[in-house]
C-alpha cells in the first residue's frame, strides 16, 4: 500500500473543528477560494465546511512584491467589521480568505495574491508581466484581449508593445509554457533491400 500524500487530518486556523482528508463527488464551495471541486479535499463532516488542498497549504504570511513593506497576513475572514473587503488586485469584493496588511490596508483574495508574476496568452507573442498598477497618467486602461476598460488594479502586460490585459482575460485562456520543437526523425522508407 501506498503512503498517503497528505495529512489525513489537519486542524487549520480557519476552523474551530478538525478537517479530514475525504473524497466527495462534488463538493460545496472552497471557503477559501469559492470554487467547487471534486476529488480530494479537507471537510468538517459536521459542518459541512471544505477547503482545497491546496488552499489548506496557503502559507500564513507572505512577502508580496506588490507590497514590499510589510509581510502580508493570510485570514480566514476578512479584517473588517461589514464582513467584505475590497480586492487591491482585482477591485472585487471578497468576503472568504485574504491576504491582509494591518499597517497598511491592504487586502487581496488569496488566489489573486498567488497570480503568477508572467504569462503566455495566444493573444500575443510575448510573455506578460504582472503589473500592479497601470503606467498611464489616468490609472486605467484598455484591455487588449476582451476590448473592456481596465481601472486602477493589476493587470498583465507587454511594456514593449503596450499590450495590456485584465488579470482574468490573461489567465482564463493562457497559452500553454512554449517547449523548443521537438527534433523530427526521419525514417527512410524501407525498399526491401538489405544492406
């Protein structure tokens, strides 16, 4: 028999009760993310509360190069007592995790907060880089991709061609990590001499 990959039950700080490893078909949302999934996950049999595993991993805190001045905090709840906080990421509101700096008030859902710092879209022929706050004298833009308007949060670009793009129209249809071609092998076709 196999060693299990994964704890088969952890206590995280985002439930007063222990989560245990279990396999459902389909699964309530994540409290973390607000994705449902099947598959393997961490549930409160009792309280129906299921988190990812991956989403159980999160570290606790984290050095974000958007906020370089402080560490950011991971929370189970949002830090405010209207139980929302706003996205400094993507300006939505969000009521499950986040990273949060106290100092500050500085807030991102966790999974804004694990965007991946450049991606390849098939949209265009360069990688784009994570920025966190538009280069342009009137804080907005103009997506690349969808054509909508972008405000004053991250986005992805190509400083060199100016393209520019939402964080979800550059993630939703990311091309693929480019491989060199692979060499192609020529068999010459076989004439039925020996040599």
């Amino acid at each position: 028999m196999g060693r299990l990959e994964h704890e088969p039950v952890i206590q995280h700080v985002s439930h007063t009760h222990p989560l245990e490893l279990s396999c459902v078909q389909r699964a309530p949302a994540c409290a973390c993310c607000g994705v449902q999934s099947g598959g393997w996950n961490y549930a409160c049999k009792g309280c129906g509360f299921f988190l990812h595993i991956s989403c159980a991993k999160m570290p606790r805190l984290i050095d974000h190069p958007s906020h370089p001045s402080h560490a950011l905090v991971l929370l189970p709840a949002p830090a405010y007592p209207e139980g929302s906080f706003n996205c400094d990421a993507c300006g939505r509101s969000g009521k499950g995790f986040s990273y949060h700096c106290a100092h500050c008030h500085v807030d991102l859902h966790a999974l804004c907060a694990t965007m991946p710092l450049s991606v390849a879209h098939q949209a265009h022929h360069h990688p784009l880089t994570l920025g966190f706050s538009p280069p342009y004298e009137c804080r907005g833009f103009s997506c690349d991709i969808c054509g909508h308007i972008g405000s004053n949060h991250w986005l992805y670009r190509c400083a060199l061609c100016e393209f520019d793009a939402h964080l979800s129209c550059a993630t939703a249809n990311a091309a693929p990590p480019q491989r060199p071609p692979r060499p192609e092998v020529i068999v010459p076709p076989s004439n039925g001499l020996s040599r």
